[in-house]
C-alpha cells in the first residue's frame, strides 16, 4: 500500500509542487500508524478519496487500486460504468507538475470529464503548433485528439519524457494499425516510466477475432487485465443490500399483433433455411432468427458476410436485404402505434418492391402481414378505429392510478411524485408525449394524416374527433436543431460504404427530428392525502401537459416551475449529447420516486442499481422500477439474447486470461518489448566490405535510419503507423506532391479503389501525375485494395450494377494513364501491411529523402540551392509534341533555346538534340508542314516548299497563305 500512495499518486507530481509532496507525506505518515495491512490499506484508500472529495462504491475503489498499482485493461460490464473511476485517477494525478494524456474519447465524455475536474488542471488542446507546444510544458490534463498528438510526438513537440501517463478510454477499438497504438509506441519506447490504463465497457468486442484481447493489451503496453461483471461477488455485494423494488408487468398484446410475429418469424425462418441451402459451403453459423431480431442484426452480420460479400449471388444479396427489413417491420408492430406501422407496411406491398425483393411478399405468411396491419387500423365496416398501442393504457394506470395510491400508503404522501419514463429512442419518447398531452385517439388520427392514409369514414368513437381540426406534429426546437448541426459538423465526411455496409446500414432516418426529453406534469393538482380520490381521465381529455422549461435542457427551472404538481419526465437510454451518461444525470437532478422502463435495456438496468447504492437509502425510500415487458415476444427474447451474449462473452474473457501467457517486456518498460522493430544500426555487414587502413581496420560509422516523408493527410490512414513499426522513421510534411516520398527519386501517390476511380472520372489523378513526373524521376501510384474483398472496377466501387460499361470505362482512363506517363509505375498493393513491407525495400540502399526539396516542389517559389531551369507551361506544351518524350525533353529544353529558335532550326539540327531520326522528322513536320487531309498532303509539301524559296527559309508564318494559293491553283 505504501506503493499505491506514494509512487502511483507522487511519482510524478515529484518534479511539480510542493502541495503534492505534502500530501505524500501526509498519506505516508497515515499508512505507518496502522499495523493490520488490510486495515492501513483501507484507511488509507478511505482518507485519501475523502480528501480528494472522491466518493466510489466498494468496487469501484478496488478497481482504482488495481489501476493504480498496476497498469492494465479493464473491462467492465455495461452499466457498471468507470467514469468515477476515470475521474479518480485524473484528480490523483491533478497537478501541474504531471502531465497527463486522455485520448480515444467521444465529445460528450470529454465535455462530462472535463465538468468534474478543477478548469486550472485542464488544458484546451491548442490550435497552432506552436502554442500547443507551450500548453504541453504547462503540464496538467489534455483530452486530444490522437492525429494531432502523432503527429506532435513525431515533430518532437511534446515533451515525451515528461509525460506522466495516458489513459485510453474505449480500449476495445484499440488496434495494431490504429493512431492511437501508433501514438502508444511512440510514447512507450521513449518514456518507461510513465502509465498507461485503458478502459472498456464492451466485453462482446473482445469476442471477435483471433486473440483479440492478447492483441489489445500487447498494442496498449499493459501485462494486467482486470475483469468486472456483473456476477462479480465484489459487485453483487455492493448492489444487492441496496437492491431496487423492481415490478415486472406483463403486458398482454392484441391477436393481431401476435399473429403478425408469427407470420414475421415464419418468413424469417424460410429466408434463413433458403440462404443457408443456397449458400451450402459458407459459414453461415450467424445467420439465425434469434440473431435476426436482436438489435446488433447488422453488425453481426456484416461481421460473417463481409469477407465474401463478393462470392454470393444475387438471390443471397436480396436474402439479406429482405431480413432486415423484416426486422424494421418487427420493430415496427412491436413499438410503433398500428397507424404507423400500416404505413411502414404498405410501403413494401408495391409492385415496383415486389420486383425487386426476394419473393418473400408472395408468400401465404406476407398476405397475411398485410391484412392483419390493415385489421389493425379499420375495423369490419372498413371504418377508421385503429387500435391502440398495448402499453399505453398499463401507463396510463401507473400514472394515475398506481403511483398516486403507493404514494398515500408511503413515508413520501406529503410530496408530488417524480416519474421517470424510459423508453429506447426518440421516436418512442415524442409518440408518449403526444399520448399522454392529446390522448390517443386524436394521436392516432394525426398520425393518419401525416402517413397519408386514407382516413375514409370514421367509426363512432372516432366521429368527435373527425370535428376537430388536427395541425401535424410540430418539429424540432431550435436547440435540437442546432444541437445535432453541432454534432454533425464535428465529424469527419464519411468514406463511400461499400454494397453491404450501406445495406445494413440503418435507414430509419424518420425519428431525427424527434425531442430526446420531455417533461410533463398535469394541468389538474392532485392532491396527496387521505382525501385523494383516483383520477378517472377521459380518453378523449389528456390530463397532462409540457413544461417548456426542458427545452433549455434546464431541470431545475423545470421542477422550480411547478412545484406542487407532479412531474413526468420522458428520456432516452442515450442521447446525442450526453452518451448513456444522459440517464446518470436525470436521475441525479431529477430524484426520481418512480421508473417506468417502457422498454428494456440492460445497461439502463444497471445503472439505476448503482445509483440506488449509491444512495443508500431505507427500503421505503427507494424508488420503484416498473417494467413493462411483452411476455413470450420478440421484445423478451431479445433482451434474453443481449443477456447471454455478454455473459458469454465475460466467460470467454475469464478463460482466456487463465490460458493467457504474457512476456514479461509486454509492458514496453524495457528494450525487450521493440527488438522486434528493425534495427539498422546493428545490422551485420560484409568483412571483405570494410576498408582497412594501415595495419588496421577503420571503424564503420551506423548506418542511418531509413526515412519516409509522409503528408500531413495521410494519418488517417494506417499506413505511416505500419511504417514506423517495420523500423522505418516517419516525417511528418505538408507537402502538395504525392504522398510519400521514399528517395529524391521515389514520389508516391495512394489512393484506395473508390478514391481511384473518383480521381480519375475528375481528372484530378492526370494532374497529380503530371506534377509527380515533372519533379520525380520515379512517380508511383500505389493502389490499395482489401485482399479479402476481390473487385472489378466499375463507376462506383461496390455500388454500380452496370459493372460492363463503368469496366471498361475505368481501364481505358488507366491505359491512357499509363500512356501519357511513361515513366508512372502501378503497384497494387493487397493490405497496408504489404504496403509497408514495400516501402522498406523500395528504399534498401537508396539515399534518404530531403524534407526542405520535398516541401519546396510543387510551390511557386523555387526549391533552396536549386534553379529553376525551364518553365512548367513550356515544359507541358513540348511534351505534346510528336517525337518529344519524357527521354529526349530534358535534352531539348538545354539545347533548344527559345521556341523561336526551335522553329528556325533545320531537321538535321533537330535530329542532333533529340538523338532519333524519325522524333526529329516528326517534329520538324508538325512544325513547318501544313497539315491538311491526307489526300493533299503531298500536294500541301510541295507548295509548302514553293512558299518558302519565294518568301525565304525564315518566313515560316507564311505558310498557311502558300497553301491555300497552291489550292486555289488545283481548282
């Protein structure tokens, strides 16, 4: 423990100020008056979080401890967030004598780290170099973007050596070839001291792949993983003496909805048999119904088909597409109300669709489907009565009837209830709203006419509402608008999806202009007492209303607003803004008594566990969980499966790290850890090489590191990180000619299959091209195609059907390509691993590259130490000549002198510049012989030549006016 003290919290704070050597002195001294060591280590921990003002629960200080101590992975279960934990090491190490890094993190973590921590010790990430260069010496915390920091630790703009640690946030994304291991090694192979912990809260991804969880730790430099579910015994201490009053309710639905995911189900079961027996030599293990209905559908299986998507047929890929939208329908029934859903329905009953699909909407079962979600909308007299959704009457019971009586029998009847209703995205939580203001048959009829359907004759429940005028929903606010512009415009444009990708990509984009939060309360007070009598609403007279307050995001001024009337909050599991951090928040502000989970989640699940023992409250005082859950139905069974993948997923993890063997250098805090990067300067050498001087041999100077000079845009890629593994060292250049250079000689240009094809229908590639053969003796243009995706070149990568024209039209631009630029050499190149490999023996014995020539070409000023010896437009213009080529050009341009001196030349004269009789002959043709059609070509010679004894052998602009006199003559 007197490790954990002092050098996990004073280590590095010993080169900053004095206040942390105090507070080493302090811990050190509160350690030595113990004597159980069980006893001094939890004293200690307890005195030194409570005057960081750090409050964690019992494993959450086990899990600081064992990060502290020690380096490592931690993987946690989802909901039993790290966040505290995280904020806990970052004040440990809150001074401005450490400098500490936080990388890998999304926007709304930074913004929430940054809320908890002292503004003094964090740092905002510098826009110019050289002022982020000052901020790096000013120590403290950074959040910053691994691009940039590559890029700074390659420039040696951040002090290496005096970095105290970093902490990698959604470790499981950690891969060999990403910027972030890349910006690690970098770290770990100047720097041995400082720590580095990672964390992750998704143990499915681990799963995936060969190793994944060795790799990842051997790419983050850590020997220690630290495993937490949630049937860890130190979690279920915590959580189960503060266990929540939960209370399941099984939501009964209509016939027609069962019927409907029978029907649904037995069309999923025959597409998947069909693809299978299709498809009879592929693994196709993933591909089940129970998979088809959970909500990861098209990660797992892009996952199992991406690596073949090119061997499938087409029937296959219609198969694919057909299951997802069978999924969209599911959702659709089980979630949307019946007039949305109709809708969603009658999309795929045209007949443009039924020409295009499978041939599942043939099928008995799809027949079905359709008229079963017409049932639902009119009734026998094909009247409009659409049913209603089957939870919305068991809420309406909670809030008006339940809570307010379990309010009368609690300790709490001289409060308002605080209501929490969650529901899974913002679509479901605007359609609640609508609900429980409007009610729900005004709700159901506005629906009809956003959908456009034909509403016809109304049943009689329905003929009041017919009278009334329904404006549509209104859209978004102002600050949701503004708020999503903000996220979006933060991201990088989206590279070209190939076919699949874009297939199981989600296409529901109807919910965007949805609220995330609402909060309601009821324009009727309701008073809590022994008098109250249970509210009986009309179902045609909401009983609720908005309070505008929210829409500034502002709980507080919410609850101040109306502070004797109850209040019903509407939240999504997760928000664009916040994360799933957005649930942690409304429970702390709003405090709530009651939790609707309109629909089941299981990181939600959990994180009202941990907010309940956190709490620590009697059992009369906890809040109440509702959970409304249709029994024995897809909604059931998909929130079983997310449940039994992540525990299977933690008992793979478990018995990995029990088999697991790390080398002892895996942590990188010896030169053991990078023996495997290529060492030039131990390179064994050739005796007969060395040259001996008298009565000796002269000692041999190390070899050089091998240079690569790499564009400031090519981070992105994996490529510069890969390089710098094989031992090559990577200067970073912004640099307008290729993008690497490998020798004054080697220029090289990158482009991926998409990107090829998009620069050579725009012609930027031709220009680039030209650029790189006028500065470069060897221009390359890289082609970088995935090895596990074979392709065939068309218009659009992976997207055009007309795969013949696009083909052809591809490979000619290529081969015009290749003849205009005789000196460009074409290297495919089948992953960025061979790509590196490529780069390290294009270079064996070549000299290194100059990065001030490298940066100067291309630019309007001419490069240092070197003359501009001709100019660019002459230079083009030459080139186009016939007989002028990129081997006599250079010749020509010395010796010719000027273009007029060039038209004055004789062709004897130019067969001596160019070096090739017939490249002079033809130069000095389209120079000085009229060319007119080929029958008069002759004729056109010989008055060309009679031109030119009448007006003299230097009058050359008037040849034109010879021919056409020698024309005129012929007539």
């Amino acid at each position: 423990m007197d490790f954990i003290m002092s050098d996990s919290c004073a280590e590095n704070a010993a080169k900053g100020t004095e206040n942390e050597l105090t507070e080493e002195v302090e811990a050190t001294k509160l350690l030595e008056t113990s004597a159980d060591p069980a006893t001094q280590e939890e004293e200690g921990v307890e005195e030194y979080l409570k005057r960081k003002n750090m409050v964690l629960l019992d494993y959450e200080k086990q899990m600081f401890l064992d990060l502290v101590e020690a380096d490592g992975l931690l993987v946690c279960a989802k909901g039993l967030s790290y966040d505290r934990v995280v904020i806990s090491i970052l004040k440990a190490y809150s001074d401005s004598g450490n400098l500490v890094l936080v990388i890998n993190s999304s926007d709304w973590e930074e913004q929430y780290y940054k809320s908890k921590i002292e503004p003094k010790y964090v740092h905002e990430v510098a826009s110019t170099a050289t002022e982020r260069e000052r901020v790096y010496l000013e120590g403290g915390l950074q959040f910053i973007s691994t691009r940039i920091l590559v890029v700074d630790l390659l420039k040696q703009r951040v002090p290496i050596e005096l970095i105290s640690g970093i902490i990698v946030l959604r470790a499981h994304t950690i891969i060999e070839s990403c910027q972030e291991a890349f910006a690690l090694r970098l770290f770990r192979q100047k720097n041995k001291t400082g720590f580095v912990k990672a964390f992750s809260s998704s143990p499915e991804a681990f799963t995936i792949g060969y190793s994944h969880v060795e790799r990842t730790m051997r790419n983050l430099f850590v020997k220690h993983l630290y495993i937490w579910p949630r049937f860890h015994e130190s979690v279920r201490a915590v959580l189960q003496p503060w266990k929540i009053q939960s209370i399941e309710m099984h939501v009964p639905i209509s016939q027609n909805i069962t019927s409907i995911q029978s029907h649904i189900l037995e069309i999923m079961n025959f597409l998947v048999q069909e693809i299978k027996r299709i498809n009879r030599t592929v693994d196709m293990e993933a591909v089940t119904v129970e998979n088809c209905v959970t909500k990861t559908f098209h990660k797992i299986l892009q996952a199992q088909l991406d690596c073949i998507w090119h061997q499938l047929n087409s029937q296959t890929k219609l198969i694919v597409a057909d299951l997802k939208i069978l999924r969209s329908l599911m959702i659709s029934t089980m979630y949307h109300d019946a007039v949305s859903a109709y809708a969603f329905m009658k999309r795929y009953r045209s007949t443009e669709y039924a020409l295009s699909n499978s041939g599942w909407t043939l099928l008995d079962a799809a027949e079905q489907i359709f008229k079963l979600s017409r049932q639902r909308v009119f009734n026998g007299q094909q009247e409009f009565e659409p049913e209603p959704c089957p939870k919305w009457q068991t809420l309406t019971d909670l809030l008006t009837k339940e809570v307010p009586g379990d309010m009368r029998r609690s300790r709490r009847s001289e409060q308002q209830p605080k209501v929490l209703i969650l529901c899974q995205d913002a679509r479901t939580c605007h359609q609640l709203k609508q609900y429980l203001t409007q009610g729900g048959p005004r709700f159901l009829l506005q629906q009809a006419l956003q959908h456009e359907v034909p509403v016809g004759k109304l049943s009689d429940n329905y003929a009041k509402e017919s009278q009334t005028r329904v404006a549509p929903p209104k859209n978004v606010s102002s600050n949701k608008e503004l708020r999503r512009e903000e996220v979006s415009g933060s991201q990088p444009p989206s590279a070209c999806m190939d076919e699949l990708a874009q297939l199981l990509s989600e296409s529901e984009t109807e919910g965007q202009h949805f609220e995330e939060s609402y909060m309601l309360t009821m324009t009727q007070s309701v008073e809590v007492g022994p008098a109250t009598i249970d509210i009986k609403p009309d179902p045609d007279v909401s009983i609720f209303e908005t309070i505008p307050e929210l829409e500034q995001f502002d709980v507080t001024a919410a609850l101040a607003s109306v502070p004797h009337q109850p209040y019903i909050c509407l939240q999504t599991f997760k928000t664009e803004r916040e994360g799933s951090m957005a649930l942690e928040h409304m429970l702390e502000q709003l405090q709530p008594h009651y939790v609707v989970m309109y629909n089941m989640n299981v990181t939600a699940i959990r994180q009202l566990e941990v907010f309940e023992a956190r709490r620590r409250l009697p059992p009369a005082d906890r809040m109440k969980v509702y959970f409304l859950i249709h029994a024995r139905t897809v909604e059931e069974q998909a929130y079983l499966t997310s449940l039994r993948r992540e525990k299977a997923a933690f008992e793979f993890i478990i018995d990995t790290k029990s088999k697991m063997v790390i080398p002892k250098y895996q942590d990188g805090k010896t030169d053991e850890a990078f023996l495997l990067l290529k060492n030039y300067d131990d390179e064994p050498t050739d005796e007969n090489a060395k040259s001996r001087q008298a009565g000796g041999q002269a000692p041999q100077a190390p070899k050089e590191t091998p240079k690569v000079i790499v564009d400031m845009r090519e981070f992105r890629s994996d490529l510069p990180c890969l390089i710098h593994k094989r031992g090559l060292e990577v200067l970073p250049l912004t640099i307008t000619i290729g993008d690497y250079i490998l020798t004054p000689e080697i220029c090289v240009e990158r482009k991926s299959i998409s990107d090829l094809i998009g620069s050579l229908n725009s012609g930027r590639l031709y220009n680039q091209c030209v650029q790189m053969q006028r500065h470069y003796a060897k221009p390359i243009l890289l082609i970088e195609f995935d090895q596990n995706k074979p392709f065939h070149l068309q218009g659009k990568f992976m997207l055009s059907q007309q795969t013949s024209m696009a083909n052809a039209d591809i490979v000619q631009k290529l081969q015009l390509l290749t003849l205009h630029f005789p000196k460009l050499r074409l290297i495919w190149s089948p992953s960025p691993y061979a790509t590196a490999q490529l780069f390290e023996e294009l270079k064996l014995g070549k000299p290194e590259p100059d990065p001030q020539t490298a940066a100067a070409l291309g630019s309007d000023e001419p490069t240092a130490g070197e003359q501009l010896h001709f100019n660019s437009g002459i230079y083009d213009f030459l080139l186009r000549l016939p007989g002028v080529h990129t081997r006599n050009i250079h010749g020509l341009l010395r010796k010719g002198g000027s273009l007029r001196q060039l038209l004055l030349r004789s062709q004897k004269e130019l067969e001596e510049l160019l070096q090739s009789q017939e490249s002079a002959k033809l130069l000095y043709d389209i120079l000085h012989v009229a060319h007119l059609p080929e029958k008069d070509e002759v004729a056109g010679s010989t008055a060309l030549l009679a031109a030119s004894k009448q007006f003299g052998a230097g009058s050359h602009n008037r040849f034109r006016m010879a021919a056409a006199a020698s024309r005129r003559g012929r007539r």
